[in-house]
C-alpha cells in the first residue's frame, strides 16, 4: 500500500518494480536495479528511503556494472598476459565517484532519468556522496588523474595505495582559525570498494635478520600484521576497460589477541597488536615530530610497498605453466613498478628481500631484475621533502631492509671509486647513506636515482634543474636515466563533468565532442576567438558557473558575493613557497587605498572578490597564521560599508576536489605565485586554464609550459626567474635589497591592529631580516611584490575590457590541450614503463 508522498509503505517508492540487472541503460530498468538494491542490499531501516538511501542504492546499482566490467578487464588481462604497471603512491584524492563513473560510463541521461522517476534529482542524490579521503594535495589528485587516463586508454595497469580511514583532516574555520577534526568518509562505508578476503598478505615489522647455516639471511620475529585488499574500480571514458585502485587495510589475526590477559582485565595488554595494525591506516601523514610518529609514517611506507609487492610477485607466478615456474628474469618484461615521489621508496629494498630471502635468487640477479623494473617520479626540489631516515629507526623497524640498502650503497660507492675518480670528493653528498655523526640518516631520493631505470621530472623547468642542480652528478654517471614527463590532468573530471554548459559550447563549435579524450582538437577554437557569437555564448556559460559558485559560498560561508565582480580564486596546500601571503597583502594593500579614495574614485575601480583555500598542515604554524589572516581580513573587510561593494574576501574552507569542482568553472582570475624554482609542476594552473581562467604568475612549474601553449599575451606574468633566485637571496643576506614603498605600507597596516588583536608579528618576522631561521625573506615575497602589483593592476585594466577578456578566455581554454593527463600517461607507457594498450574486446 502506498502512503501520501507515493512511497511504499517500507520506504521504498512502490511505482517501480525491483529487478536486479546489472546491465541496465534504460531509465525504467535502472531505477528497477536501485530498488532491487534499496530492497536486497539494505544497510538502513526498510521504512526510509531519503536521499542517502537513495545515494548508497543508486552507487550500488552502478558498482554491479562496474564489477561486470573489471571482471572481464581482468580476464581479458589474464589471458593476454601483457606487461602491467603498479602504480605506487601514499595519497589519491579521488573526489566523488558517482557523477564520474555515470559520466564514464556515458549514462547521465538514463541515471538522471531513473532518478527522477524515484522523486529525486541526481544532482541532489550526487550531493550526498563525500570525498573520499585517502589524499591531501597535488600529489594525490595527480595519481587519480593518471589512474582516469590509464583506464582510458585501455593500458595494463593497477593503482595501489592505503585505505586511511579518516585521510588528513577536515578543516574547520572558527574564530582562533583553522582547526583541525577527522575525517568520516568510512563513518557509514564506502559503497564502491569490495572487499577481497582472499587477497591477504603478511606485513613484518621490527624483529631481527637470522643468518641460515647455508649463509642465507631471513628476517625473523617482531610483529606481524595482514593487509588486506580492498578494491574501487576506475572505469574509463567510453571504454569496456574498468582498472583497480587497490587499497591496502593493516589488521591483526584472532590468534593475536591474548585471550588470558583480556580475562585477567588487561585489556590494552591483552589488543595491543590490533591497536598497533589500525593505527597504521587511522590517517594519512600522522604528525612526526615526535619517535613514534616517525615509526608509524615509516610503517605506513612499509605496508603500502610490502603489500603491494606480495601481490605483484604472486600475480606474477599465477602464470607460471605446466612446464614449472615462470623464470625471474622474464619479471621486468611483466612488471613494471612506478613510486610516486619517494613515499614509496622501500619497494627497492622490499622487492630485493622478497627476491632473495623468499625466493632464492642471488645479489646480482635480485638487482637486475629489481634495478629493470622500478622507477621514479621526483616531485620536488624542496630540502625538506626530499625524505631522509634516521639510520637507528631504519634498523630497529626493518632491520633486513637497513642490510639492504647498506649493501646497494656500499656497491654503488665501490663503482664510482672505480670508474670516476672525479666524483670521489662527491661521494658524500652522492651515496645513500649519510653518515654525519650528528645524524646518519638513509637519502630516499639518492636510493631511488641509485636504483631506478628511470628517473623523470614533472614540468620541463623542474626536471631540467632536476638535470641541472640537484642531480647533476647522477646525470653524468647514467645520462639517460633522466627524462621529463609534465603533468597532466583529465579532461573529464575537469571539464566535461564539471562544466557541462562550457564543454557543450566547446562541442558545437568544433562539431564533434572528440576533444574529450583528444584534447589537442580545443586548439579548432583559436579561429573563433574574435567571433561575438562564441564570445557571447562563453560569457553566458562563465556566467552560470559564477552563479553557481556564488550560491555555494553563501552557503558554506554566510558572505554574500557579487558575480559582476572579478572572480579571483587562489587554492592549495598552504605553504609559504605558494605565496598565499603575498596574495593577502597585496589585498591588503588595495583595501588600504579604497579606503584612501572618494567614493567617485572608488567607482572607476574593477570589483574583485578574492578567494582562498587549502590546508595548513596541522604542525606547520606560519601556514596556519596565514589562513588566520586571511579570515581576519575577510571579516573586516565585507563588513565595510565602504568597500565592500568593491572588494571581498572570503576563506573557502575544507578545501577538496567537490569543492575544486565547484571553484575551477566559476573563477575568472587564477593566481599560481608561487617562487620560480620552488614549484615542480603544479596542476590546478591547468585546471583553471582548461576551464577559460585566466592565470596570474610566476615563471615556475608548468606556468612556464601553459604560458607557452595559450600565448604569452593571454597570462599576466611578473616575478623573479628560477635562475635569478639563488642571487637575490644572497643580495638580500649581504642587505642589498631595497622593498618597494606598497610593500612596506601592506606590512604596516597589516600590523596596525585594524584586522583584530591576533598578533601577526611572527608571521610577518619572516618578511624581515636579512639572514637567519624563519628571517630574511626565503621565498622572495618582498622581491616580486612590486611586479606582481604591476601585474594585478594590468589584470584590472584588461577585465574591463569585456570582449578583450573574453578573447584571452577563449585562447586560453584553446591552448590547454597538452595538459591532458592522456598525454602524460600515453608517454609513461611508451617512454619508461614500456606497456601497450590492452582492450576489452
């Protein structure tokens, strides 16, 4: 019996018949499936059946489809039996999967549709899904690109990565600013991972190194945790081809709980090896300060690369034929292992264990196979993210692997004394290990250069002062062991998805919506740039987004925004080499000279609303200053009646990739600042670029590349060059540097108390000084400030020229077709991974 609003009496709208079919395209039989699963697979009571019922059926209904499809990928795989990539990396930032995998799967019209005769919008059902947590920034967001592009184009591959129960953090904006609570993505579950009991491996931690009578090595005792694997499909665009992100769990066995102790009241005691395996997968970059967070993040590498090579290895032998085993040497010309910056660095060692200890294979033919089938991805050139490990934790947490990688170390210092006696006064900076008596710690990226085939940068600037600077020596020992790949990112997510008025527009005028998956087709639309049609229909479609964004920030914020303003939108990790400080002065520095002026004056200026967002990493207090001031600002500023109308700012909080999704389209001015050199590549400058934003910036990163693709005409450059950098900073310690006048007026209204009582003194300390820690001015704000109001002041110019911006719009989303991450990927697998393409019949 139905009651008022058309629902059954359980909950579930009665209208449509429950049938389970997992190939359904059509509406009526997709909503069908739904309320098979709303019926049969229930995680709520049967009376309800609200949006996030709706939500958890709708995905279900979909994972049926997308299990059929990696099935027949993965037996398609087995019975080819091509090369596969491992991908490796600590962080994924998947953003939701719902609206995706429909828009993959090419079912929008149907899934919407089905919704509907169910009494929802998918729009609202989309809603209810959260992020999934298992990333932080670029890194992440990167892995999840390329793991879109690999299923795509049909290549052999598989992510791996930790399933972190409750990610980084989400981040509250309260009154002291940026606060820190966990993540609940996993608080009800996820309904796109399934759970794979049989694929288990054991992970060892701590013990000793036994020495058998034969001269062979073991790693014995310590503690012992399973990881088991959970698996979220990546179905690609159009494309039978469904891949696996595999996610590993650290758990303990029954056996492991002391069932005497437990009885006697000790139960911590008693659980204390189930404690330890779920701290390991509790967050993502626990804090490291202290010694035991330094353990944990080390047992999270360790997991993540043992697991996944365990089940490498083991895929590997299921191969073997009747005629006995596979040989060793055939596993590089089946394998192929990627580490995603140096997180995943102890598959060298692992895999070299694993070889040897559990399969017999001697040094030298464990390093051949080991050295032919991993390599590199460099993400940085900062100091302080190029890992190093204490020895002493190394040896007491993985004592065989210390063995190891002093042996690797040893060989190679061996081979350089022999063959380039040039580099023997190098050799301390070159080996592995560094043995400064103060500190001896183990050099992860120095392990991976040593150890890799490959070793490939993330923009044509970066990987060249990779070459250039900081792996020089390397380069002339293994000259073509270094390669450039620059960053991409996929046109589905962000921008077919999540711009669907600005991709249709792009579809008509090029006739043909192929630019999805071959995105060197937007430069078709350099010929119409000028055209007052397309400029008309682009200006309507920017203008939506606007709508759109505007409506979500009074929303998640309470400030109301306008959309006849300049949209102007800086978001990432907070850090203070992306110069989010530099913005913030620099708007304060405008408030201070709209307050100076008549209210005539006032009118003649361009109308900006200014948005920032990121995370402050929880211990990193000059970032978490810098999101205070930012609020601080904001407050006063939209709360005056004088300015307000020309100028707001607004702190846009938590932010992630649904809230990227949301920005990205709406922005008209992006501002990648970052120091020239500090950046390795970047990727929300392509994002932004896709979607028609204009970029303010430095020439770092893949700035250098966008600026080349779109016209330097169409990007508002200003700032030091990498290579002036290292001059200016000695120029400043020897006191040469001479700031401009609007630097110092920004400083010193910062600082007058207008925007509170919050002391700013220590944050703005480190604009100040010539030399010393925390002073001088590392990152050159003081320096480029002067150019980059020049270059703001060209951007107020150029928006009030309406049909010039547009033009510059246009061209800019014309000129993004090298940043598809199907670029990227397509020259992985050909250039260092060696993998071919691998359809789904």
């Amino acid at each position: 019996m139905a009651n008022a609003n058309g629902k059954a009496a359980t909950g579930v709208p009665d209208k449509v018949s429950e049938k389970a079919n997992p190939e359904a395209n059509e509406a009526t039989e997709i909503a069908g499936n739904i309320i098979y699963h709303a019926k049969y697979s229930p995680h709520f009571s049967p009376l309800k059946f609200g949006p996030e019922q709706a939500l958890y059926a709708t995905a279900e209904s979909l994972r049926d489809r997308l299990i059929q499809l990696w099935n027949e990928t993965y037996l398609h795989f087995h019975k080819v039996d091509p090369k596969q990539t491992y991908y490796l990396s600590m962080e994924y930032l998947q953003g939701r999967a719902l609206t995706n995998a429909i828009g993959n799967l090419d079912l929008k019209g149907p899934y919407a549709d089905a919704l509907r005769k169910l009494g929802y919008e998918l729009e609202e059902i989309a809603e209810q899904e959260k992020d999934a947590a298992l990333g932080n920034g670029g890194l992440g967001r990167l892995a999840s690109c390329f793991l879109d592009s690999m299923a795509t184009l049909n290549l052999p591959a598989w992510g791996y990565g930790l399933r972190y129960r409750h990610g980084l953090f989400k981040q509250l904006i309260t009154k002291k600013g940026q606060e820190e609570v966990a993540e609940d993505w996993l608080e009800k579950f996820s309904p796109w991972e399934i759970v794979r009991h049989d694929v288990v491996f054991p992970v060892r931690f701590f013990g000793h190194v036994q020495i058998n009578p034969d001269g062979s090595r073991k790693w014995v005792g310590g503690d012992v945790v399973q990881a088991l694997a959970y698996d979220v499909p990546i179905p690609g665009f159009k494309t039978k081809n469904t891949i696996s992100l595999r996610l590993w769990e650290a758990k303990a066995r029954a056996e492991d709980l002391d069932l005497f102790q437990f009885n006697e009241g000790e139960y911590e005691l008693a659980a204390q090896l189930h404690s330890r395996a779920q701290q390991i997968c509790t967050v993502l970059y626990p804090g490291d300060a202290t010694e035991n967070g330094k353990l944990l993040r080390l047992k999270q590498q360790f997991f993540l690369c043992s697991a996944s090579l365990q089940d490498i290895i083991s895929r590997f032998n299921e191969r073997s034929t009747g005629e006995g085993s596979r040989k060793w040497s055939e596993f590089p010309s089946k394998v192929a292992v990627q580490m995603n910056d140096t997180h995943p660095t102890l598959a060298i060692p692992e895999l070299m264990r694993l070889l040897m200890d559990d399969n017999g294979l001697g040094w030298d033919e464990a390093w051949d196979v080991t050295s032919k089938t991993v390599a590199y991805t460099n993400h940085t050139v900062l100091p302080e993210a190029l890992e190093k490990w204490s020895q002493s934790l190394m040896r007491k947490l993985l004592p065989r692997h210390m063995e190891i990688i002093e042996e690797i170390d040893k060989r190679f210092v061996q081979t350089i004394r022999s063959t380039r006696v040039d580099l023997e006064d190098k050799l301390s900076s070159l080996s592995i290990l560094d043995h400064n008596p103060q500190k001896p710690v183990v050099r992860m990226a120095n392990l991976c250069v040593v150890s890799s085939h490959t070793v490939n940068g993330v923009a044509q600037l970066h990987s060249d002062i990779l070459k250039d600077e900081l792996f020089a020596d390397y380069v002339s020992i293994w000259p073509n062991k270094f390669q450039n790949k620059t960053n991409g990112i996929t046109p589905r997510r962000w921008l077919r998805f999540c711009s669907p008025e600005l991709s249709d527009i792009i579809t008509k005028w090029l006739k043909t919506d192929k630019w999805i998956t071959d995105l060197d087709l937007l430069t078709g639309l350099r010929q119409f740039a000028d055209n007052e049609e397309l400029q008309s229909e682009w200006a309507s479609a920017k203008e939506a987004n606007k709508q759109r964004l505007a409506q979500y920030i009074e929303r998640v914020t309470g400030v109301s925004i306008d959309t006849n303003s300049l949209f102007d939108i800086q978001v990432k990790r907070i850090h203070e080499y992306k110069r989010q400080l530099m913005n913030i002065l620099g708007v304060i520095y405008r408030f201070k000279k709209l307050k100076e002026m008549k209210p005539e004056e006032r009118k003649k200026t361009t109308p900006r609303t200014v948005m920032i967002g990121g995370k402050a990493f929880a211990t990193y207090t000059n970032a978490k200053r810098i999101v205070k001031l930012v609020n601080d600002v904001g407050d006063v500023v939209n709360s005056d009646p004088e300015v307000n109308e020309y100028l707001k700012v607004v702190f846009v909080p938590n932010y992630n990739v649904t809230v990227a999704e949301m920005l990205i389209p709406g922005s008209e001015l992006s501002q990648h600042i970052s120091t020239a050199g500090m950046e390795a590549s970047g990727t929300s400058n392509m994002k932004f670029a896709l979607n028609g934003c204009l970029i303010i910036g430095t020439l770092d990163g893949a700035n250098v590349e966008i600026r080349e693709e779109i016209g330097e005409e169409n990007f508002f450059l200003f700032g030091a060059t990498a290579d002036q950098v290292p001059r200016l900073r000695k120029e400043r310690e020897d006191g040469l540097f001479k700031p401009d006048p609007r630097f110092e007026e920004a400083k010193q209204f910062a600082k007058s108390g207008v925007f509170g009582t919050y002391d700013y003194g220590p944050l703005l300390d480190s604009l100040e000084g010539n030399t010393g820690y925390g002073r001088g001015d590392y990152f050159l704000v003081g320096y480029d400030f002067a150019s980059y109001m020049d270059a703001q002041a060209k951007v107020d110019e150029a928006y009030k020229d309406r049909k010039r911006w547009l033009k510059m719009s246009i061209m800019s989303t014309a000129g993004s077709g090298k940043f598809s991450s199907d670029r990227t990927i397509a020259q992985y697998a050909k250039e260092i991974w060696n993998i071919e393409a691998c359809p789904v019949p």
